[in-house]
C-alpha cells in the first residue's frame, strides 16, 4: 500500500471523493481506514491526509465518521 500512497495522493489533493471501481468516494476511505501502526511509519503522509480530510467539509456521513476517527488517532 505505501508504494500506492502517492498515486493516491495525486487523485485525492484534487477530489477528494474520487471514484475508483466501486463508489463515490472508495479511494478516501480505503485510505482512511488503514490502521494506525501504517500511518506511524509514514507521518508526514498522516499529516497531509489530515489537511486533505480537514479541508473537505462536503463529505457524506459514513466518510465524514471515519475522517473524524482518523483526525483523533
């Protein structure tokens, strides 16, 4: 996954609810929902997906809980 992150990156910083295969928004909360031990190793990228999850005020509910939940690691 570490490898993919700034592909990832790219796509999210533009629209943070990009579609991938499945739905609206599938690349935010994969991202999201990687555990806790994964963004210890890579910190400046917990850091900028923060801002990115920050700034994004329009996300649906489901999103938005775990942005909140990612935010108060």
């Amino acid at each position: 996954m570490a490898h993919l992150l700034p592909l990832a990156w790219e796509v999210l910083r533009d629209d943070p609810m990009a579609e991938g295969d499945m739905y609206a928004g599938d690349l935010l909360n994969t991202v999201l929902t990687r555990s806790p031990t994964f963004w210890s190793e890579l910190p400046g990228l917990a850091q900028e997906l923060g801002a990115i999850v920050s700034e994004s005020s329009d996300l649906p509910p489901d999103l938005m809980q775990k942005a909140t939940g990612f935010l108060s690691r």
